[in-house]
C-alpha cells in the first residue's frame, strides 16, 4: 500500500508493508514501514544494496576480528606457557595500532552485493573463524620454530633491562604483522579474493601497514634488525598462505548447508527442520511432476488437434475436386 496523506495513514497502518512516498505527510511517515527520500520506487532498490552492503561489510569485520583473535590467543598462549617466551609490549602495542587501523578501513570497503538476501549464519561464521585462525597459528608456530632451530635466532625470555639483539622478535612481529592483514582480502567476501577488488583506499592503508612493519624490520629502531632478505622471504610466506587460505575459505562456503550442520549436530531442532526441509523438497518435485505431466498432455492435444485439422481440411478440398 502507498499513500502520502493524511487520509492515506490508517491504511499504511494496516498494510502488510506501508510504503509512505516522496513529499507526504507527518501521519504517513509516522505509520508506513518505508518512507521513500526521492520520487519513484527505485530508492527502495538503492536502501537495498546499501543495506546489503553493509551487512558485507558487518560480516568482513566480524569475520576478520574472530579469525585473528584466535590467530593472537592460539599462538601466544602456547610459545607462553611452553617456552616462556612474548614479545616486547612496544611491539604488541604496535601490532594492536596497525591493526586496528586494518580494520578501519572495512568501513569504505568495496563491498559485494549479494543477489539473495543475507542471513547472519553464527555458526558458520565461528566455525570458519577457529579453521582459518588454527591455519594462521600453525604457520606462526613454523616461523618461532624454524627461525629458532634452524636459523639459531634464540628465543630468550624477554627482560626490559636486557640489551641483547632479540631478531626473533622482529621475525615474529614482521610474520604476525602481516599474515592477518593479507588474510582481511579474504574474509571481505564468500568467493576468491580477486572476484571483487577493494576499493583503494582499503587496499592502500592495508600495504602501508604492511610497508611500516617491513622496514621497521629491515632499518630497526623499536626492534633488532634482521636481514632484509629474510624480511622479505617472511612477507611472501604469508601471502602465499594467504591464497591458500583463501581456497580453503572458498570451500568451506560452497559446501557449507543446513544439512551438513543437522548432521554434525543432530539436535532436535535441527532433526525436526530437516525432515521438513525434505518433506517440502518432495512435494514440491511432485507438484512439478504434476505440472510437467499436464504441460505434456496439453502438449500432446494441440498437435492432435492440429493433424485433426489438417486432416479434415485435406478431405474437404478432396471432396471439392
């Protein structure tokens, strides 16, 4: 129902979805559901791929947040109590700056547009979160171990009053730095990362973090320098894994459904939604059936009473001759 009077509210108010135009009243706009800003019903499109859009960009940020706050949690609570060994609070500061300011930017975000309309689904976005902040830790326990055992960078337990070269530091700090932050190219969107480009500005503040981190890495200052070779060999790792984490994540949306989920927890709910779901899918195949079988007949009748036709019409000029 649309209206934009006075007269028009009792009736908005009633409707299903009251649609209050361009230019009503107070009493409209007050009982409508939608208020159209411009002439005409395409607004009604705009508010939808804005919304749709931020709801995108609501689930990049959650997404993003749960993966690396497992990522941080994960990794630091194990090489802690295990090995007794943290980074400065400087660096963890700074980890946390350049990380937030990653995350700014998904505000400005060149958001995709779904085609259905979205749903907030919890459990998948937990479930993929832990997977991809499980991948990101393994890879962080392969840089503390093998730049540890194999490249003999020590990792001493940190003392402020200490003014030895930690370099594992600045490894870790350069890794833990980076790998999340190619990750966010990921999370912002369900299919691979070069489907949709990021708009410029999200893509520019999230290589500067990385170029912040890298050549605090490589020049030093707030931490041990270390070769700029290794710095950079660090950096690749982590947007390799970036792509393969980003197939994983392709994956795990493709096949994710509501029967996978009733399968792996069979709650009672989810049991009773099932078998409806299936009880649907299967009259809805035979009400198709159906409506095949009688498209077949109907079908079958007109070219009947076609060649009835042509029959009569080529006994009638027989009988003419």
């Amino acid at each position: 129902m649309t209206g934009d009077g006075v007269n028009d509210a009792p009736a908005l108010k009633k409707a299903n979805v009251g649609i209050a135009v361009h230019g009503c009243t107070d009493a409209a706009r007050s009982a409508a559901d939608i208020v159209l800003l411009a002439p005409g019903l395409s607004t009604i499109v705009d508010g939808l791929i804005c919304s749709r859009a931020i709801f995108q960009r609501m689930r990049s940020y959650a997404l993003y947040r749960i993966t690396s706050t497992v990522h941080f949690l994960m990794f630091f609570f194990v090489v802690v109590m295990l090995f007794d060994w943290a980074l400065p609070p400087k660096l963890l500061i700074l980890i946390c700056i350049l990380n937030d300011l990653a995350t700014l930017v998904i505000a400005v975000d060149n958001a995709q547009i779904s085609q259905r309309p979205d749903k907030w689904r919890i459990g998948q976005l937990i479930t993929m979160s832990i997977v991809l902040g499980t991948l990101l830790s393994v890879l962080s326990f392969a840089h503390f171990f093998v730049f540890w055992r194999v490249f003999g960078y020590e990792a001493t337990p940190y003392d402020k009053n200490s003014n030895e070269p930690r370099p594992l530091d600045s490894i870790m700090y350069l890794h833990i730095s980076s790998a999340p932050h190619f990750v966010i190219f990921s999370t912002r969107l369900t299919g691979y990362f070069w489907e949709n480009l990021p708009s410029p500005m999200f893509t520019a503040v999230i290589i500067g973090t990385q170029i912040i981190a890298l050549l605090m890495v490589i020049f030093g200052g707030l931490t041990t320098k270390v070769p700029a070779g290794e710095a950079c060999v660090v950096l690749l790792i982590s947007f390799i894994y970036f792509i393969l984490l980003d197939v994983v994540k392709v994956h795990m949306f493709r096949h994710w459904s509501f029967e996978l989920t009733a399968t792996f927890v069979p709650t009672t709910a989810r049991r009773n939604k099932l078998a409806a779901k299936k009880a649907y899918k299967i009259q809805q195949e035979r009400v198709w059936q159906n409506i095949d079988s009688v498209r077949k007949v109907a079908v079958m009748t007109a070219v009947v009473s076609s060649l009835s036709e042509g029959v009569v019409s080529s006994y009638s000029e027989v009988e003419v001759k």
